[in-house]
C-alpha cells in the first residue's frame, strides 16, 4: 500500500509539472483524479475517480474539441464541469482516441459533439458508451462542400460563423437544461449573454473586412474551412484542400491555386495552425502573395497563446485576414 501511494505521488510530482495544464489537457484529468494533497493516492483507478467526484460533484460535460468545450462553458457557467476529448492544437478530424478518452467518456453525464461528420471517430467512440451525447450543429443550415473527395457533403466548420454559433448555444442550453433542471434558468441567462458576444463579434468581422478593397476580399487557406466565415464576412474562399480528412495538397490543386492567386493578384495566402503549411508556401514562392499568417479553426491554441477562447479565435482570425489583405505587407516580400 505504501509502495503503490509512493508511486502515484511519484507520477502525480511528474506529470504535474506542467502547472500550465488548462482543463483540456487529458494529463489534466489524470491529475484532477489525483486530487491536490494526496487525499486520492489509494492508487485504484476507481479510487481516484470517486475522490474527484466526491470533490467536484458537478456533472461532467465532455465535447469533443476545445472550441466547443470554451462555447459550453460559456453556458455552462459554473454548474458544470466542462472538458475536451481533444487537447489544444489537435487535429480533430481524423483523431484517434485513446484508452483514457474511453475511460473520461465511460464517466461522463453528456458528451457533445460538432456533427456533420467533423469527428470521423466519433461514431464509433460512443457506440459501447452508456453517456448520452447530443449534436451541437443541430438545425444548422449546412454549407455543402464544393469539390474534392467530400463534395456535396456538409460542411462540417459551422462554428466559424459567430451567428451560426448561436444555434450551438441554444443547443447547449437545452442539453444542459435536461441535463440538470434545477439551473435551467441560468443556462438559458448564459446563453443569452454569450450569444449579444457572438453578435458583437460577428460584426467586428463584418467591419474588419468592409475595409478591403473589394477585390482583396479573396481569402486562400489549406483546408476548406471557411466557409461559413467568408459568407457571413463577404470574402471569395479558396483552398488547397476541401477537407483535413483528405488532406491532400495535390500538384493539381496546388498548381490551381497558384493559377488563382496570380489571376486575381490576392496579396496574402494563409493556412491553419493544425495542419503543415508547407504547400501553401509553394504557392507563396510561385506568386507575388505574401504568406499572411497561421489562422484558428479546428483548436483554439493553449491559455498561454494567442487564441485560447472561441471569441478571440474569431477576432484573431478577422484581424490576420484583414491586415495581411490590405497588403500593407507586400513590400516584405523579395
Ligand atoms: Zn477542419
């Protein structure tokens, strides 16, 4: 007995090095479950959780990536605990779960996810879980994708439209009002409030972009991710890639690219913070285009970077697009 709680203190002193862990980190968890001082270092995995659960009695909301987890606990407030399956800067299309996800889902009172085939694991991760679990895209009008292997498929980034992100709120709301009744009337306040943020945010976009000449309103990134954004903002969206889950950067599109980016004398390309950059700066290198930075979609960036909520993703987003459009940065380029 004393060897095991030596062992786990042992763990608990490593892994909790990184005092930096937000809630999203798995290690997090691992760590929570081994609660401050000592009290849960009986060593028994079932130990553990029932000291965390007797610490935080909350119910446990898991979502599937960090963005979503930062919507929910804008609803959430502070009744519920919110966490993601995936950690910040992870590639959430094509993410394979592990044992741990499988044993923070089997304790979880509702898992959400994005729907419209974002999670290509999702399916098959709750299929042997008892947790509920809800579609946060509920009742959203899906943009189809326009070409490439998904073509005629939904569009899956719906949370890139600041409106559209109402609809996830307001499907939080209910799931959370089910979830635990006694604080309905909160989560529906909640809502409200994030949602006149949501709105503020959408037009902070809106103004971002009305001042670019109109024919610098071409936004060129890897995936197709954007579509939601560049309608709700008035942008022309190109990509090197209609999905991350094809994610291929074929000479043909890249060529395409580079073919589009010269005709229409787009100042700046871009590409997304989970995937490699590395074709689109081959679109750089053949045009007069500067590259215009790293843009958020499918993970916020670590509390410490630059994006660490849903709102200042948007807001990063907007000003990297709009700054690097005017091409005010072309001069930097040899
Ligand atoms: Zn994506």
């Amino acid at each position: 007995m004393l060897l095991s709680a030596t062992l786990v203190v042992a763990l608990t002193a490593c892994s909790g090095a990184g005092a930096e862990q937000g809630p999203n980190d798995p290690n997090a968890q691992t760590n929570a479950r081994s609660g401050d001082q000592g009290e849960a270092l009986s060593g028994e995995r079932a130990g553990e959780r029932a000291t965390a659960q007797a610490d935080d009695p909350r119910p446990l909301v898991l979502t599937t990536f960090t963005v979503l987890a930062d919507i929910a606990r804008n609803v959430a407030g502070e009744h519920l605990r919110v966490e993601s399956i995936t950690t910040p800067g992870a590639e959430i299309h094509g993410y394979e779960p592990t044992p741990g996800d499988l044993r923070r889902a089997s304790g979880a009172d509702l898992i959400v996810d994005n729907g419209m085939h974002l999670e290509a694991w999702f399916e098959q991760f709750v299929a042997d879980l008892d947790a509920p679990h809800r579609v946060a895209t509920t009742g959203i009008d899906a943009i189809e994708i326009a070409s490439g292997e998904a073509a005629g498929t939904q569009n899956p980034h719906a949370w890139m439209s600041p409106l559209a992100a109402q609809r996830y709120v307001d499907n939080l709301v209910e799931a959370f009002a089910e979830l635990d009744p006694e604080h309905a009337a909160d989560y529906r306040a909640n809502g409200e409030a994030y949602k006149a943020e949501l709105r503020a945010v959408h037009e902070e976009l809106v103004t971002a972009v009305e001042e670019l000449p109109e024919s610098q309103r071409v936004l060129v990134t890897c995936e197709g991710a954007f579509s939601y954004l560049a309608r709700d903002a008035g942008l022309e969206e190109r990509y090197l890639w209609a999905v991350n889950a094809e994610r291929q950067a074929t000479p043909r599109r890249v060529a395409a690219a580079i073919d589009a980016v010269r005709e229409q004398r787009v100042p700046a390309v871009f590409c997304e913070s989970t995937v490699s950059d590395a074709p689109m700066q081959r679109v750089v290198e053949s045009t007069d285009a500067v590259f215009g930075g790293t843009l958020y979609v499918d993970s916020l960036s670590a509390a410490d970077g630059p994006v660490p909520t849903y709102l200042e993703l948007i807001r990063h987003d907007a000003d990297v697009i709009a700054t690097a459009l005017t091409g005010a940065s072309e001069g930097e380029k040899e």
